[in-house]
C-alpha cells in the first residue's frame, strides 16, 4: 500500500492545525521531537487506508510539510 498522507516531519512546528482539521481523525503527534525541537504529526501506517485524501491538512498547514495523495 502506498501512502496517500506524507509529512516531512523535519519541518513541523506541532501547531496542530492539521490534527484538529483532519475529518477522520488520524494525525497524531509524535512523543519524539525532530530536528527543530518539535513534537511532528504524521499517520500511522495502519491508518493510511482510512484517509479519503480531501488534503484539508495540506491546505491548513502554514510550513507546506503535508503531501496529500489519491
């Protein structure tokens, strides 16, 4: 399965606006902290079958880290 919800993680700032926008409710936060001191959100593997790639998220981020595939 590809995904159809990529992050580029190096670059979130944990501002949550994707989290709180998503209409199915899986991106997470990472308990890890990347490169910039932040908590990144992602989705986990086994949720990337449930995204309908409406790309909310990606259109919501304001550091463009979100790609959103069908």
């Amino acid at each position: 399965m590809e995904k159809k919800v990529i992050f580029h993680e190096e670059y979130c700032k944990s501002c949550e606006l994707c989290v709180n926008v998503c209409p199915k409710k899986i991106i997470r936060i990472k308990d890890d902290l990347n490169r910039q001191g932040y908590h990144p959100a992602f989705v986990r593997d086994e949720d990337q079958e449930l995204c309908i790639s409406c790309a909310l998220c990606a259109r919501m981020c304001p550091d463009a880290v979100i790609e959103v595939y069908k």
